[in-house]
C-alpha cells in the first residue's frame, strides 16, 4: 500500500491546529538560549498549564485514528484501498477483526499502528 507520510502530515495538523486557535497550546519560547544562540520552543496549555517540548508525540495517536478513518472511508469507496475485514466475513474463521489493502492485498491487525509507521 502507499504510504500516507506520516510525520509530515502529522505536522501539517498540528500547524493548522495551532494557527486556527480551537486549542489551548501555544508556542513559547525558552528564556534559555540552546548552544547555537536560538531558543528552545516549547508549547504550553492555557487551559492545564501543561508543558510539553513535542507536541507530535502528544497528537501522534489522535492524528493517526484521524487518517486511518480517512483511509477506510476511501477504501470503501474506490474499492482499491483499505477495508475492516469483520469477524466471520471470510473463511480464515479470524475472531477480531483486521484490516486488509485490496490493491496489494497487505493485512495488517492496527491500521492505526500502519499509519504512525508509513
């Protein structure tokens, strides 16, 4: 299956999140200079007070649910993609379901896990 680009997507959402203003994070930066004379960014929750240096690692997991649903409504659609294989639908009798690519024909059992890796 093509890959989905994680990384890049994941930090074009987390921009466009930033810039809309629906969240309570925003970008600081540090009083300390880093050894090269820049400043560390780091983000900050007006709402908790959290402080987190990344926030990749923070949405990685909301992001990737986000795409792997993309990916199956596709899938459904163009029927070259992604599919949720349930239960009982084939003759491999698999008790949970998984998650097959019907051009490649690659099965994965967390579409969410494929799409952080890809």
């Amino acid at each position: 299956p093509p890959s989905v680009n994680f990384p890049l997507k994941l930090r074009e959402w987390i921009r466009a999140f930033l810039v809309s203003g629906a969240c309570q994070w925003i970008a600081c930066e540090d009083t300390q200079r880093e050894d090269d004379g820049s400043r560390k960014t780091f983000f900050f929750n007006l709402e908790t007070g959290e402080r987190q240096d990344s926030l990749e690692s923070y949405f990685a997991s909301t992001v990737a649910k986000s795409i792997a649903a993309e990916l199956l409504a596709d899938g459904e659609l163009d029927m070259d993609g992604w599919i949720c294989v349930q239960p009982g639908e084939t003759e491999y009798n698999n008790e949970v379901p998984y998650y097959c690519h019907q051009g490649s024909g690659y099965v994965t059992w967390n579409l969410v896990e494929w799409v952080m890796n890809h």
